[in-house]
C-alpha cells in the first residue's frame, strides 16, 4: 500500500537555538525529508552601509565590530586595508604585526565558536560549547588587554593599531600558546574520532566545489572541497608573505571535512602567531601623523582578506570627502549561503540543522 | 601573488569578445555596455585565457545622475582579479542591467540585496525579490535620495 502525503510547510526559526542568531528557514518535509527550503532574513538588518555614509573614516571601524560580532578583528583588518589603499597610507611594521596578532588569535575564536555550536547542533547540549567557550575567554581577556573590549574591539586604525600592546599582554599570549595545542588535542579525542559524529557527518551535505566556485563560495567550506585557495597564500596581504603556514585541503567537501578544516585552521593559526611574536619589531604602533578625520582622494578602493569565514572585504567610494561615498560589504557569511537549498533537499531534519553549523554564519554580517 | 588585470588589458579582452562592448576604462577597471553583458559575461568565465570563474563581489553605486554596478571578479585557476563596472538608470530613470546568475549562481543573493537597498533591477532574475527588508517597504535605502 502506497501513502499519499501531503508535504508540510514548518517555521524553523527565526527564534531557534540551532539558526544561530535570528534567521527563518521556511522548509517543506515530506515526512522527515526536506523537500525544499527558502531562507528569510533581514531580522537583525542595522543599514550599516547607510549608517557608514554618515560616519568618518575612521569612526565607521566601530560599525565594522557589529557586523561579524563574533570575529570583530578582522572586519577591522578588513576595513582598515580598505581605507589605507584608498588614501594611500602606509602603516607602521609593528602596527602590522599587531593587527595579524590580533586576526589570527579572533580566526581561532570565530573556529572555536563554529565548531562549539556545531556540536550543540548535533545534540551534544552544553558541554562542548563550554569546553570551547573556555579557550574563547582566554582570547577575550587577551583582546581586554589590548584595548579594553571583549568583543566589539575597534582595535584597528589607519596606519596600525591605536595603541600598543601592554607589556602583561605577552606573557599572557604566551600561556595561552602553550595550553591551545593540548586543548585542541582534546577536542580532537573527544569529538573527531566519536563515532556518533562520524555516522551523522560523514557524506552528509556533499556540495561539489565546482558549483561551490560559480557560487561564490569561500573560507573553510571551499578548502573543504579540496580548492586550495586561501587569500593569505595566494594574494597575501599585511605580511602574510613572512609568515609560512600549511593549508588544510580535504576532498570529501561534507559536514565532517568543514568541521575538520576548522580544527586543522586553528593550529595553523598557532604556527602564524608564533611566527608573528618572532618577528615583532619595536616602533610605533601607528603613524601618529596620521589625522583622525582622513579626506581620501576620489576614487574606490576593495581589498578582500582570508576571514575566517570566507573571503571578507569592504568595497568603499571616496568623493573626497571625510565620509565613505559608499561602503559595501562582501560578507562571506550571506554569500556563503547561496547553495543552502541544494545543499539541505534530501536530508532529513536533524541532518539540515547540522549541514546549516557546518557553513558556519553569523547573522550580524548575513544582515548587516 | 594574484595579479589584479588592468583596465587596458580588459578592455582589450573583452573588445574581441564584442567589439561594441567597452565604452571606457581606467587603470584598474573597465566600463561595458548593459546588453553586451550577458554575453561578455559568459566568455569571461569561458575563455581559457580569461577564465573568471569567480563573481566575488556585486556593488551598486549612487552616482545621483546614474547608477552603477560594479563586478569583481577572480580567477582562481589564473589567480587574477578583474573589475568591470556597468553604468546603468541615466537620469534616475529605471536602472537596470541583464542579470549574470545564469554565468555565476554567486549573483543570486546579491543581486537581490541590490534590488532591495539600491532598488538595481537585475533583468532575467528567476526570484527578484527584497532579500533584507520586507514586501511592501517603501523606497530603496541606499540611494542618496532616500529620505530619513
């Protein structure tokens, strides 16, 4: 006997724990399968790219922070190479090697914070999220010591950083080096080789990296498809041409491999970081000739960097004046997301909930 | 390290394509006309000496007497980056430019968060609709004469 169903249409979200932040799927189940889904956003849409017009150069930094909340530093980096290649500023070395100190330390939070609320995804309620959440303090206390902030930092100016490190801030770094490696060890022990994990994320959510390319698709999520190309390699910015890194390429491009190439990253990060203390320099940590109100020559400028989520960069207009004409944001996280609905159809509910952690987005940059 | 192409280079790429494509360019990026689009845009993916398989970036400008659309290309494979920009809505009047999703599926949400805060029609669009804000709102933020 054959039953005839009919699919039915379910809210999932935008006030669910696992849509990470407030997004709606509106998804058709036939039975447990997706048959099909759409996405609804806008719930935590700000108009920074209008609030930037009104804003100075260099005040627009903390519009930046609220973007990609989780991973404030390098939408700072991000902007901030933007300004400088449209005004033709040349920051200070140390100023440099703080900014990638600080975007290496915010890569291994914004992985730290993926791979916690993934496996809250999967079911695994509170404590790998806390074992993960330990380390992300670690690098919060770190950021206070730098400028003050946890997590909107705006640490990040024209010409370098707006103030140096504070002489506790190295020994600090240096503890928390030395006890990352062992931690990640232990998610590996705990969570890589667990054999619910490998049974709920092996081959699940497999995207082919060619379409992954024609959509646009960055970050993790390529390399994962075996696409080597990573923006700090292949067009380095700051001094990512000092600094050697291996890339962790995986081929099978499914949930398990996304997840992976997260924790492989955060080692990577470690060996850039070292390299980073290494080759600090002493000097200023900005060009103090450097005004706070910068007028850039007409023209536009758009440099992208390796966020840890995808390509990050900011596309911005000069008329001449003390404000972006224009400032447009290419979020990876809202770019990352195109292939949603090729990516869920089939799967049944728990599956979508997990292929969704996996792209890993933060609704404040899908937003804006 | 990726070699950004130059406007020259592209305006000379793209003129063998369609000799009536290019109206301008400047050293770091080239201006095409509206309805060579879809067709410049396929042989910029294709062309084995081009091959932009990449749409990283689709920006609307308000320029207050035109519009323009700005595209950002990159080839992985050449490990280059490429701009071509489209002006559009002379006078104001109903920009509007051939959607690219059929070349790169990447123009999906993009050009719909273009249609919705610059209110750029993107022509052939199987789903233009408002991406951020909801059916019904009035106006276009993004432009400079939105009111507040």
């Amino acid at each position: 006997m054959t039953l005839n169903s009919e699919s039915v249409i379910v809210n999932v979200g935008p006030q669910h724990p696992s849509t990470h932040g407030v997004m709606r799927l509106r998804v058709a189940f036939d039975g447990e399968l997706v048959t099909d889904a759409e996405m609804v956003i806008g719930y935590l849409h700000r108009g920074s790219e209008k609030l930037a017009e009104e804003r100075t150069f260099t005040q627009v930094v903390t519009l930046t922070d609220r973007m990609d909340y989780v991973a404030s530093m390098t939408n700072n980096q991000a902007y901030i190479l933007a300004v400088e290649k449209l005004a033709g500023i040349e920051p200070t070395p140390r100023g440099v090697w703080l900014r990638m100190i600080s975007a290496e330390l915010q890569r291994i939070v914004s992985h730290l914070v993926a791979v916690g609320f993934l496996l809250q995804d999967l079911g695994a309620m509170g404590t790998p999220l806390m074992y993960t959440m330990r380390e992300r303090e670690d690098v919060l206390d770190l950021f206070e010591l730098l400028c003050g902030a946890r997590i909107t930092n705006s640490y990040h100016r024209p010409s370098g950083v707006f103030q140096d490190a504070p002489d506790e801030f190295w020994p600090r770094l240096e503890l928390f080096m030395a006890n990352m490696p062992g931690r990640i060890d232990e998610y590996e022990q705990l969570i890589s080789g667990n054999e619910i994990i490998l049974s709920r994320m092996r081959g699940v959510g497999v995207i082919q990296p060619d379409m992954m390319i024609n959509a646009s698709i960055t970050g993790p999520m390529l390399r994962a498809g075996g696409v080597d190309w990573d923006l700090r390699h292949r067009q380095p910015y700051e001094y990512y041409d000092r600094v050697q890194f291996d890339r962790p390429i995986m081929d099978e491009s499914d949930n398990y491999s996304r997840y992976l190439v997260r924790v492989y990253e955060m080692r990577e990060s470690l060996k850039i970081l070292r390299q980073c203390i290494d080759q600090i320099e002493p000097g200023p940590a900005r060009d103090a000739d450097v005004p706070f109100v910068i007028r850039p020559p007409e023209g536009d400028a758009y440099v992208p960097i390796e966020g840890p989520k995808g390509e990050l960069g900011f596309y911005l207009v000069s008329d001449g004046g003390i404000s972006p004409y224009r400032c447009k944001v290419r979020p990876p996280s809202l770019i990352n997301l195109t292939l949603l609905r090729e990516m869920v159809i089939g799967l049944p509910m728990a599956a979508m909930i997990v292929t969704f952690g996996t792209v890993d987005i933060n609704m404040g940059e899908v937003d804006r | 390290m990726s070699v950004a192409m130059s406007g020259a280079e592209l305006a000379e790429a793209i003129r063998e394509i369609d000799s009536d494509a290019v109206t301008d360019h400047s050293d770091d990026a080239v201006w095409v006309t509206p309805s060579s689009w879809p067709d410049v845009a396929e042989k910029l993916r294709d062309l084995e000496a081009l091959r932009f398989e990449m749409l990283t970036l689709l920006t609307t400008v308000d320029y207050v007497d035109h519009f323009e659309v700005v595209y950002h290309l990159v080839s992985l494979s050449r490990n280059r980056t490429g701009v071509v920009k489209i002006r559009c809505g002379e006078g104001r009047v109903s920009p509007s430019v051939p959607t690219a999703i059929n070349v790169w599926r990447g123009a999906d949400l993009q050009e719909r968060e273009a249609y919705d805060l610059m209110g750029v029609n993107f022509d052939g669009h199987p789903n233009m609709k408002r991406l951020m804000l909801w059916e019904g709102f009035e106006g276009h933020p993004l432009r400079k004469d939105y009111l507040r």
